[in-house]
C-alpha cells in the first residue's frame, strides 16, 4: 500500500486496542506495548509485533527501536505517572510524533507542558459526540477546529424536494452541502439541480452553531 507507516501504541486498554485493530486493518505496521503480560497475549496475532515492557524505561524504548516509528501513542488510563513519564521519555530520546491519552483537561495541561505533540481525550470527545447526536439530528461529525466540523445528517423535512439551489443554503443557513447520498449512490459534489429525497444522507461543513440550527431543523 502507499504511505505505509509504522506506529507504536503503548497501553492496551479499549482505546489502545481499538486503535491497533484499525490501524492493521488499514494496513500499517503496528508494534503493542504494555506491561501486562495477558494483554500483550491478547495482540499477538493482532499486531505486527507485541512486547511486554516498560515504557517508562528509556533503555527498552531504545532497545525495542521507538525513535524508528513514525508516531508512537501513549494510551496508557489507569497510571497517571505512567503516562506522563512515557511521554517525557519519548520526547527526550527523540520520537518524531508522540500523541498522548489524557483523562482530565489537568493532565492534558501537563502533557502540552511537557512537549506531548497532540493530546487527545477519548472519553470527553466521545461524550461530546454522543451528546450532539442526541440533542441534533447528527449522525456522524468529524471536528475541523472547535468551531467547525463536517457532520452528516438526514435530510429534513423542509428540504425534501427541493434543489440546493432553490435553497440556497450557504447564504441562508451558512452552511455547504458537500455531498448527498441516496440509497447507495453518492453525489460528491452534488448538483445544485439535485433534488433531495426523503431519507437522503446530507454530508455539511460549517461553523457549528450554523450547523446545529440546520440539525435542529424537523425531520
């Protein structure tokens, strides 16, 4: 495959698992760490490679060739000191990307202080996706920034036979319609001639407030 990569994930907890199961999937290289040995057990046959170790030991990181990887991700949950030092160990011996776990807007402070090149909060970020979808119509949504995102939603009733141009939806609602899909056929882009069916699939990108008042919209 093109742009092959190698990762590193340290801690194989539901996220870490998850991570390494789609990371294969898409075909990339993935080497599993943890210091429990039933877990590593559990991604032998998962992973390109599994090693129990330390990764809070600078020694093994550089006996097990970390620095080698393009990105190395600590989704070490249930050892604070763990986690943090994991990340100040990677930074120091020069790992191009490392990406950090952090449970608590404190603890993500800390892995900005100390270097950690993105940190992510699954759990909060989750939570936040969830609470959207039940309160908006949003099926799914990737955030570009904290302001705006690409989510998809099912049409509502209000444009229901009607074209994107009749709409005119940038204008008036401040929102763009970057793709439809209908059944199995998807527009990408869409004519603005299309009309949109009921239970059309609408892929929009916007600010979210905008976005949020067009989810809002009755189905």
């Amino acid at each position: 495959m093109k742009n092959k990569r190698q990762f590193a994930v340290i801690g194989l907890g539901r996220f870490g698992g998850s991570l390494i199961k789609e990371l294969v999937a898409m075909g990339h290289e993935v080497l599993a760490i943890d210091t429990d040995e039933e877990k590593i057990e559990d991604y032998v046959d998962i992973a390109t490679h599994a090693v129990q170790a330390d990764s809070t030991d600078e020694a093994v990181l550089r006996k097990l060739g970390i620095t080698n990887f393009d990105v190395v991700v600590v989704s070490i949950g249930n050892n604070l000191q763990a986690n943090i030092l994991t990340a100040i160990t990677l930074k120091e011996i020069g790992v191009k990307k490392v990406i950090a776990k952090a449970r608590t807007a404190l603890h993500g402070k800390v892995l900005e202080k100390i270097g950690t090149d993105m940190v992510i909060y699954p759990e909060r970020d989750m939570a936040i996706k969830l609470a959207h979808s039940f309160v908006h119509n949003i099926m799914n949504q990737i955030d570009l920034s904290s302001e705006y995102s690409i989510v998809e939603i099912l049409a509502p009733a209000e444009f229901v036979n009607k074209s994107l141009r009749q709409m005119d939806l940038r204008t008036k609602k401040n929102i763009a319609v970057i793709a439809i899909k209908h059944d199995e056929e998807i527009s990408l882009p869409p004519d603005p001639d299309q009309i949109i069916k009921a239970r059309d699939i609408l892929v929009i990108a916007g600010e979210n407030k905008y976005i949020n008042n067009v989810a809002d919209l009755d189905l």
